[in-house]
C-alpha cells in the first residue's frame, strides 16, 4: 500500500469536502436561512462552530478509512467490482458522520 499516495488522497479530499460545501452555501445563501427557520432540529451558529473541531476530525478520520478501504479493493481481483466493496462499507452515500454538528437532538 502507497502510504503517500493515501495521505495525499486523503488530504485532497478533506480540502474538496469542504471547499464544495463552502461553495455551496456561498452559492445557496437561503440554505442558512432555511437551517435558521427549525431550531429544534438544526444547532444554532455558535452551536456548530463549537463542535467544528471535532467534527472536521471525524470527517478526515472517515475519509482516511475511505481512501484505505478503496487502496484495499484495488488488490481485489478482476472479476469482482470494486464498487461492491465500497458500497458495503457504506461509502457510496454521503455518510462521513458530521450531520450530528447541524442536528440538535438535545432540544
């Protein structure tokens, strides 16, 4: 396994993962306006900035787990896809675990 190559993957897609969401609320701004509408449900702006830190390393420990597991099926052989096992791991939704930071189930 090419450690390097997975640290570099990893590293590009935590700088995408947030770039493209940045992007996105910068793109859609009555996506804010629409989290701010249900307090119940969504954590409040100093909410989420409180718990960003430990949701940005949940976020890049799923992603290093991610790159890991695709470095792993690429030993896999031929005849068997490789989406199969990826898909089996859960990773072909968006499911990195940070939707806990937005969610606010204490209310």
């Amino acid at each position: 396994m090419n450690m390097m190559g997975v640290v570099l993957a990893t590293l590009g897609a935590f700088v995408a993962y947030f770039v493209v969401g940045g992007v996105m609320f910068v793109a859609m701004p009555w996506m804010k306006t629409e989290f701010m509408k249900y307090p119940a449900v969504y954590r409040p702006s100093e909410g989420q900035m409180k718990n960003m830190p430990v949701a940005m390393v949940a976020t890049l420990v799923a992603i290093v787990v991610l790159a890991v597991l695709y470095v792993l099926t690429l030993s896999v052989p031929a005849d068997r896809s490789r989406g199969d096992s990826l898909r089996g791991a859960g990773a072909d939704e968006d499911d990195l675990g940070d939707g806990w930071r937005f969610e606010d189930f204490g209310a």
